[in-house]
C-alpha cells in the first residue's frame, strides 16, 4: 500500500519563477492538506482540497494556489516565488470522515529560491 | 499570543533517562492532539495520539492531556540516541477547522550515549 508520494523531491528556482509541486494520497484517502515548513519551524497549514475544491486557506497569499484532481492527486503552484518561500512543503492526506483527523505526511519537496 | 507552544530546546538527556516535553495550547476548542517526531530532512511521523483527558501509553512514550490547563505533554522513557529528534505537537480544533492541524514550532531532544 503506497504511501502520500510527493514530487520532486528537490527543487531550485530564482525569484520571480514559478513552481508546480505534486502530491498523491494514501489509497483509500480523499482528502488532501499543504503545509509549509521554514527552517527550525513547525509546518503552516496552506489549504485543503477535498472534492477537487479548497475547503480551507490559511494565512498565505493568493500567489499560493492549487488544485485536486478527480483521482484525489493534489498540485501546489506558487507564483513569483520570493526569496522567503524557500522551505519544506509537505502534502498530507486524510480521509474526511472517520479517522480523517489522522493525518499521513509525504516526504516533503525541499523548494530553494535563490 | 502563538496557539501552539512549545519549547525550542534543545533538550539533553542521558541514554536511560525519560525525557518530558510540553505543549500548550491557546483555543479551547481543540479536541485532538498529536505528538509527531521529524528526524532532520524528513518529514514529520506520527507517533501519538489522545483526544481525552488523561494519560494515554504507546510503548516508551506517554502522552497526558488536560484540558482543563490547556496542555499536553509527552514522555519518553528509556530515552534511546534514536529519539533524537525535533517532537512537534499539533492540535485540532473539527469542529471549527476540519482537521486543519495547528503546529506548534516542535522541541528538539538530544540522547546523549
């Protein structure tokens, strides 16, 4: 049973470019959460997607989108990216009822911004 | 005011000792709560889980809640140099937020042989 599988794994980019990062579920989960994880930092909730709709934003800025897709796959895009977007992101996902509090993270894309 | 806290460390502790973190947390509305670990580079493991007042034991660990105090706490006993690492706790609030989880800024623990 695979895991929440993410990719890349590493990413560089400069400022002004834009990322796309991937992310796929744990079989059976439909639910799927972005984080954010700066250096020395606990991980900031991004949005959710569940029935390819975002379902709940955090604190960031519009430049951060994404989508799901009927598979339940997710994508994070971020818009030019600045120098302070570098960071861990970190997909997980859940099923949204039942034990959908339980949350099963990714390995992370590790995104540089130079 | 943050809505997890967490104490940056780092936390030393002798191999065989038992190593004690604590969490507290700012929304009364909260009623899950979680102990993950992240080795460095990695992603963060769950390991903990409790959602009732009280203590609830997994192996070497032991989480404690209470509400009431608005905190919850991890224990480690038989610390190993394997659980070196930073202890992140998370909570969440399903009423209000789904299962949003809200991080606290984690604690790092070294297990010095």
């Amino acid at each position: 049973d695979a895991g929440v599988t993410q990719s890349p794994t590493h990413l560089i980019k400069t400022r002004g470019q834009q990322v796309t990062l991937r992310c796929s579920p744990k079989s059976g989960h439909d639910t799927v959460s972005w984080y954010q994880q700066a250096l020395g930092q606990g991980p900031q909730f991004i949005f959710q997607y569940y029935e390819e709709e975002e379902r709940q934003r955090g604190n960031f800025p519009d430049r951060f989108s994404g989508h799901q897709f009927p598979n339940y796959s997710s994508e994070l895009n971020v818009n030019a990216l600045l120098l302070g977007d570098s960071a861990l992101y970190l997909c997980a996902s859940s099923r949204i009822q039942g034990s959908g509090e339980k949350l099963f993270f990714g390995s992370g894309t590790q995104l540089s911004v130079l | 005011q943050k809505e997890v806290e967490q104490n940056s460390g780092p936390l030393s502790v002798p191999e065989g000792a038992i190593a004690s973190l604590n969490c507290t947390y700012s929304d009364r509305g909260s009623q899950s709560f979680f102990w993950y670990r992240q080795y460095s580079g990695k992603s963060p493991e769950l390991i903990m889980s409790i959602y009732s007042n009280g203590d609830k034991e997994d192996g070497r660990f032991t989480a404690q809640l209470n509400k009431a105090s608005q905190y919850v706490s991890l224990l480690i006993r038989d610390s190993q140099p394997s659980d070196s690492a930073t202890y992140l706790c998370a909570v969440t609030n399903l009423k209000a937020a789904g299962n949003k989880l809200t991080f606290g800024g984690g604690t790092r623990v070294l297990v010095k042989p």
